[in-house]
C-alpha cells in the first residue's frame, strides 16, 4: 500500500471515529438520570411558555430527530445554544480554550525539556544511582494521580505556606486587562505556576521514560565507538550525537502526548479552580447542559484523533524504513 492510499484510508478511519465518539456523546447524555429541562425553566413559567423554551432548544422533538440534526450541525462545528450562558457553545468554547491551551502548553514545555534532559542522562549513566532515581521519579509521576498531587501542593503552600494562590487565574482588579495583558503580568504568572507545574510532573515521566529507551538503543550501535575513536568529548558525543538520533521517537510520540494532555488537564482545571475547557466541561455535565457538554467533549476528542494522525504521518516523513503496508 502506497502512501497516498494510506493517508486515504485514514482519513476515512477518522470520519467513523468522529461519528463513532458523536453518537456516544449523544445518546450518553440524553439517557443519564435527571431532566435537563430544569435548568432552563423557571417554576414561575406558564405552561406555554415552557413548552415555548422547550421548543426553541429542539427537545420536544422525537430523539431520533435530535439525532440526525446533531450530526448534521457537527459537521459545520455548530454544537447548539448552552442552556446556562444562553450563548451559542462555540463562544462558551472559544471563552475557555485559550486559558486551556495557555495552561497545557506551558505545562507541556517543561515536561518535555526535562523529560528529554533526564532521559537523556538516564539512557547516557545507565547502570548508575542517577539512573535508578529518575527511572523511579517517572514512575511515581506517571502512577500518582494528578489531582491528588495538585490537592497537596495546595494544602502545603496554598493554605499552610500562603505562598501560592488557592485558585483561578488571576486576582482582583484584573477583569479590565485584556487576554494578553493578563498573560504577562506577575499576578497571572504566580497563578499559572502551581497547576502548570504539577501538569508537568505529569507529563514528564512520558518522555523520561522514551528517551532513556531511545538512548540505550543509539549508545549500542556503532557510529557511538567511532566518535570515541575520533577523540570527540563525552558530552559532544551525548548530546550532539546520541541524543540527536534518539529524538525520533520523542518527536512522534509528543503529538500523541500533546493531544492527551489537553483531556489530562481536566482535573488540573478543577482542583485549581482555572477557569479551561476542561472545568467548564465538568461544570456543563453537572448542569446537564447537553450543547456545552457535548461541543467540550467533540473539540477534546477531535484533538487527540487529529494528532494521533498527525504523529503517524510525521513518524513516516521522519524514518524512511517505515513502509505502509
């Protein structure tokens, strides 16, 4: 099979994920417990006013027909009116999402550059203390949940050392500041660091973990001796040479990462009360605001998808030996 066949055939394995994680997302929502309709209908309303709303909103229609027009409006990203903001879900979307990418980039960066940093010297000292004790810091960061390490970081410096904000993104006084006037002030900043970086822990253990592996394989082959042989430096041979060539798989698996770790800071959103997508996707399921709930997941799930596709296209641009059968 050719590349363009391949490319092809995943395109078409992406429409039927996108149709398959719709059509759960559909019916998961109408089928919990609860009546969506008491968020949004006031017990002082007559009865034709109810049913008014409840027209306007497309409910008082058959569910098979919610159905096909849910799909139909997914397809030109228009995921309805919210029931709690009265506002179509792509501004509640287009609200959040910067604060969400803000967040998860930052965290992503240093996950990343100490990820690689540390696998690198790990996979370079193998064998030694150094090696053991990160091997074992990636474990416990990828095994302890993240929310329970963002509750402790604020229980310890928010609530016992006051040195870190319990919640939010930014203090009083800055609703006046545009987006990124807030991004480059001090105050944002001292918001940012705590969630950003227990994100980080997170992630980091994901390229800790690859590198270190990448870097065991390159050392044993044979252009590693022959740099040696050249009297080149230990350190000109580890970072120039070694880690040169075990980036492959990093490079790969960072866009699958990336794409996870906009769902991973979900959690983050909520215990650090940030003001992302995430939070105001809990915050939508807890209201039954269907529209919301459903335009949060689409977009998070349509993320992943993309840069899963996009780590298997980069992987095969970047090592010819692939071949797509």
């Amino acid at each position: 099979m050719g590349k363009a066949s391949f490319v092809i055939r995943r395109i078409l394995q992406l429409g039927v994920t996108f149709w398959a994680v719709g059509t759960v997302l559909f019916f998961m929502f109408r089928l919990m417990p609860g009546d969506p309709t008491s968020f949004i209908i006031s017990p002082q309303m007559t009865p034709e006013a109810r049913e008014q709303v409840i027209a306007s909103y497309g409910l008082d229609e058959p569910l098979y027909v919610q159905y096909v027009k849910f799909l139909q409006n997914a397809l030109t990203l228009d995921f309805g009116q919210s029931f709690q903001a009265k506002a179509p879900v792509q501004e509640v979307i287009m609200t959040y999402l910067p604060n969400t990418l803000v967040l998860m980039l930052t965290a992503f960066a240093i996950a990343y550059f100490f990820g690689i940093t540390l696998g690198v010297l790990s996979g370079w000292y193998r064998g030694s203390r150094f090696e053991r004790s990160t091997v074992i810091t990636a474990l416990v960061a990828r095994s302890v949940p993240s929310f329970w390490v963002g509750l402790m970081v604020l229980w310890v410096f928010g609530a016992g050392f006051g040195v870190i904000p319990m919640s939010g993104m930014s203090g009083l006084g800055s609703d006046t500041q545009s987006f990124w006037q807030m991004v480059f002030s001090v105050d944002f900043l001292r918001h940012l660091a705590a969630p950003a970086l227990v994100l980080a822990y997170y992630f980091m253990g994901y390229p800790l973990l690859i590198m270190r592996s990448s870097m065991l394989e390159v050392l044993s082959e044979d252009f590693v001796d022959v740099c040696r042989a050249k009297g080149l430096k230990e350190r000109t041979i580890m970072f120039r040479h070694a880690a040169r060539n075990a980036l492959l798989p990093i490079v790969t698996a960072a866009a699958i990462a990336l794409g996870y770790a906009v769902g991973g800071s979900v959690l983050i959103e909520t215990v650090f009360a940030w003001p992302g997508i995430g939070r105001e996707m809990v915050r939508a399921v807890l209201r039954r605001d269907f529209p919301v709930a459903q335009g949060t997941f689409m977009v998070l799930a349509a993320t992943i998808i993309i840069l899963n596709f996009v780590a298997d296209l980069v992987y095969g641009y970047l090592d010819p030996r692939v071949t797509y059968d």
